[in-house]
C-alpha cells in the first residue's frame, strides 16, 4: 500500500487519503531522514527541510507543499534525483491579500492618513502582489511595481525600477520568494543601503519570507529613522525571532498572513489533488467541504457621515482584526509555533457580505473590487 507522510497541521486532510494509502501525520519539524525512510510521498508545510540528509535513501518519489512558498525544499536535488516535488501556486494569496488590507485598514486609521494620497511600492508582482495591486488601486492609492522578472519577460512598461520605487514609495510591502542565489536574489534584499533609499517615512511591511529583510538592519534603519515604520509577519530564524525588532515593530504576526481557512483548504486540496495524479488515485476533484463558516457573516454598515476610507476599513476589519494576532502575539512571543498551529478560523472577503445604508453605487463598485462576496444597498 502506498506509505504518506502528512504534517499533522495540515487542515481538513484526515480520513481523505485513508481509503487509499498508509498515512502517518507528524510534526512538521520533526519530520527528518529517520522517520521519512521508507514513504512514498510526503505532504508538507514549510517547517519540513527537504533536503539531501532527509531525502537520499528514503525512497520518496513525491512532494507536495500544501503551502505556495517551497524554500524548504531542496528542488535542485529532486530535481536531479527524480523526486517530483508540487507547490501550491497561488492558493493562500487571498489571505495574504487580506492581511495587507487590515494593515492598511489598520496603520491609515492609526497614523491618520488619507490612502488615496499614499503611493504604495509593490516588490514582486505575482500572485500576492497582484492581487495587492488590484487592492490598492480600487481604494485610490498611487501603485508603484518592481518585478525584474516579470518586466524581463513582458516588457517594462507597467514596473519600474528599485530606485524611483525606494524614492517614491510611502509603503513598501514585500511579495517575492525566498531565492538565495542568481541574478534575481532576493536573500536580504532589503538591507541597509536598501532603507538609506527610501523615504524617511515609508512604512516597510513584509509578509513574504523573513530573510528577504536583513533583520539587524532593519532595526538599525528604525532606531536611525531612516525609515517610519514596520509590520512584519515573516522573520529571520523563526521562530527565534529578534525581540529588539519585535518591539520597534507597528504590527507584528507570527508568519500567520496566509492562514485564512480559505487559504488552507486550497492548499490541501491542490496537494492531494496532486498526489492522486501522481499515484492514479480517484481524488483528482476532491475538494474540503468542512470549512467552517464565518461568525458573523453579515455586516451592515450606516455610511452617513462616514469617509470612503472609513467604509471600506471597517468592513475589512470586520472580516480580519489584525491587532488581535499582534496583540496574543507580542503577550508570548516564545509561542510562536504554538500561535501558528492554534490559529483562529479566519475567512477571506469572499465569505461576507457587505448591506449598506446610506451608501454609493461608488462604494457598491469599490468593495466589490476589494472582493466581498455580496454587497447591497439596503
Ligand atoms: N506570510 C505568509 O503566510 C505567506 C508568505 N508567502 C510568501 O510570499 C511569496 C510570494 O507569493 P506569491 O505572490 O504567491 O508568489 P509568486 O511566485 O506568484 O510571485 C512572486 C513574484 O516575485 C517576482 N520576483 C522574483 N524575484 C524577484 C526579485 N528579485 N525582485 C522582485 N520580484 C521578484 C516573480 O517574478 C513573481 O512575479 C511566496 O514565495 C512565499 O514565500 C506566501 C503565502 C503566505
Ligand atoms: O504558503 C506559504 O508560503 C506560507 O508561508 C504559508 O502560509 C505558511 O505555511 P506553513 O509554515 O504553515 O507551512
């Protein structure tokens, strides 16, 4: 019989591959050579290092990462040592997109700023970062994207360069993967002379992978004020994370952007589809049909008297409170895995709808682009 491994935090995957395979859920990062030896084919996060020690001599013929980062995954040596490895392109960048919403939501009420006179820099424009581009230029923001590869491929018409980003940015918000070598490196791409570019103010946000941002510089372009602010969600040695940074940040999660239920169910279900093509098993289609639905999945809003801005910010927030992971977060930051493994059931925009008295067409139009699922004038 077919032998899976499965990290046991992988969401709505128990009794789904039963019927067809030998399955054992274990700790992610406890995942090694010794208990791999011997399976077919593992289901991951990113707190499993596939890699040569864990991998040569095991016998595994497939991995699949029910997450859309794969750092962890040694894909040179699968590569070379026919080891078929799949991510799950794309499946949590709602979520992401979400989070960065809250935090926009969240720093333009705190800082008493007005979004649509902000311009927004966008590193790496692929999933997420597209998805955060239609974001802010439905909420008026100034839109600023930097993507070498993308502008190599597709001409450089809507990208610009790092410097005229850096110059003119008032946020900058990270969206590219973790590459640590080659012409597109992207290992401490944010570095000291990095924040000596940008504006004094700009407000540095990172939900990609910690190592994107040298941590220590980071910290010392805060002290300095070379830059105004920080949300982080991705740090550098998770989860041994820098405290001085932690408290110099604005926001701060526990690499918890992609956990929306929604995010995961897509991952799992993109994994298991993937592994039953491998192995020819009848799930080709199989898709969660537990995700729990949100508490409150109605919002009325009275938009007399109330800004666009003050619309749309809470009605994200309504769906995403992201000062609730920050805060359980900066109580016990030596629960970092323990906050990620217990993570709250979180629904995407899609999940609510939106009635609104008082409004616009306009609104109707916006909040529809930001993606509820339904939005009425009552
Ligand atoms: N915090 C969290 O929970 C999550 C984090 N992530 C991270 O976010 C990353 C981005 O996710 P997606 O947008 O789905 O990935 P994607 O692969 O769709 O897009 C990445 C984009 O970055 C661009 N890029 C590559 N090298 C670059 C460079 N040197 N400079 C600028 N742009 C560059 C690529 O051309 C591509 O358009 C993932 O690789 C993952 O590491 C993803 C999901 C959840
Ligand atoms: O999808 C990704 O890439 C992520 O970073 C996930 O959202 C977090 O993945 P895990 O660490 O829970 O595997």
């Amino acid at each position: 019989m077919l032998k899976i491994i499965a990290d046991n935090k992988i969401p709505f995957l128990e009794g789904v591959l039963e019927p067809y395979a030998h399955i054992s859920y274990l700790p992610g990062a406890k995942t090694d050579a010794s208990v791999i030896k011997g399976a077919d084919a593992l289901i991951t996060r990113t707190r499993t290092k596939c890699d040569e020690k864990a991998l040569s001599d095991s016998g595994v013929k497939m991995i699949a990462t029910a997450t859309i980062g794969f750092d962890h995954i040694d894909t040179a040596y699968c590569d070379k040592n026919n080891i078929k490895w799949v991510n799950a392109p794309g499946c949590n960048s709602g979520s992401v997109l979400q989070y960065i919403a809250a935090t926009i939501a969240t720093l333009t009420s705190k800082l008493c700023i007005d979004a649509t006179q902000q311009t927004i820099g966008i590193i790496g424009v692929g999933n997420v970062g597209s998805k955060v581009a239609g974001f802010a230029n439905s909420i008026g923001m100034k839109v600023l994207q930097y993507d070498p590869p993308r502008a190599e491929k597709e001409g450089r018409e809507q990208f610009v360069d790092l410097p005229e980003l850096l110059a003119q940015a008032d946020l900058i918000t990270f969206h590219v993967p973790l590459q640590r070598t080659g012409i597109y490196k992207t290992h401490h791409l944010g570095d000291a002379a990095f924040f000596e570019q940008c504006k004094k103010n700009a407000i540095i946000i990172n939900s990609s992978r910690g190592e994107v941002i040298n941590n220590d510089d980071l910290l010392a372009a805060l002290n300095k004020q070379t830059i105004g602010h920080a949300v982080l969600d991705v740090w550098e040695n998770e989860p041994d994370i820098n405290r001085g940074l932690l408290d110099k940040t604005m926001i701060a999660t526990p690499h918890i952007a992609g956990y929306s239920a929604d995010g995961k169910a897509n991952g799992t279900s993109m994994s298991v589809q993937a592994i039953s093509r491998r192995f020819g098993l009848p799930l080709e289609d199989w898709y969660p049909s537990n995700i729990p639905a949100p508490a409150h999945p109605t919002l009325q809003i009275d938009a007399q008297g109330m800004t666009d801005q003050q619309v749309w910010s809470k009605a994200i927030l309504h769906t995403y409170e992201i000062l609730e992971d920050d805060q359980r977060f900066r109580r016990e930051p030596a629960t970092f895995e323990y906050l990620r493994g217990s993570y709250p059931i979180r629904r995407e925009f899609r999940a609510y709808c939106i009635q609104l008295k008082n409004g616009s067409e306009r609104l109707v139009e916006m909040l529809n682009k930001i993606g509820f699922g339904h939005v009425e004038l009552i």
